[in-house]
C-alpha cells in the first residue's frame, strides 16, 4: 500500500497542472522499486477555501501525505521520499520560483492492525507480475 494524497490550493502566480503532477508522482512512486503497482494510488484536491501564511492572495501550497503500510525500512522509505519530493520540485518548478509557495511532504506508516482493506485490483494486476 502507497497511498499519496495531495492537498493543494493556489493564487494567480502559483498555479501549475495538477494531472501532470500526480503522472510525475506516480512514475516517481514506481520508480522507487518499493511500493507494489497495485497499490499505488495518487489523488489531488484542491482547497476551495484556504488562508496561507499571511493570508497574501498570491499564496499557494502543496502538502502531501505518502501513508504506507508497514515492513519497510527508513532507509528505503526516505529514499523513496527523496524521488517523490524531486518530482513534485521539478513539476512545480514555476510556482516554487515564487516567494508565495510552500511544498511540503509526510511519510506516515500505517499500523498493520489497525488497517482493513478489500482490493480486488492486486488480484487481477499480480497475474501480469
């Protein structure tokens, strides 16, 4: 499981393309060699409503949150991190040009006990691996 989740809200000098963003995740979360295809998941939201530091209405952010399951090390995982978060700079270079943006990303591990899942979908893709 590598769910990556991105909030994001932008002013008139920070937009950027939020469906290239999420191809140049997922390509960096494949990349990394640890996450299993069929459970890679990248989805975007957009805050309609949202304050930024102070408030100016240039102000824009991307916050993501990787959550993982466990039985990895911080080593493979900060990796991991490492190509993720140089994707998202490269996507987002125009925007971090500015002093308007913050980008910021969270790896959380998700405890084994605490987690349910129903995914048909590694059946069908562990067919093809």
């Amino acid at each position: 499981m590598a769910h990556l989740k991105v909030e994001y809200a932008t002013g008139p000098r920070t937009g950027f393309d939020a469906a290239a963003l999420c191809e140049a995740l997922h390509g960096a979360m494949v990349a990394a060699g640890i996450f299993p295809l069929a459970g890679i998941r990248v989805r975007a939201y957009r805050a309609e409503h949202a304050l930024v530091a102070d408030a100016h209405p240039d102000n824009g952010f991307v916050a993501m949150t990787l959550s993982v399951g466990a039985g990895r090390s911080t080593e493979a995982l900060r990796a991991a991190g490492d190509g993720i978060f140089a994707a998202a700079r490269q996507a987002l270079a125009d925007p971090l040009a500015s002093e308007h943006f913050a980008l910021s990303l969270e790896i959380r591990v998700i405890d084994p006990e605490l987690s349910w899942k129903d995914t048909p979908i590694h059946a069908r893709l562990s067919r093809w691996e």
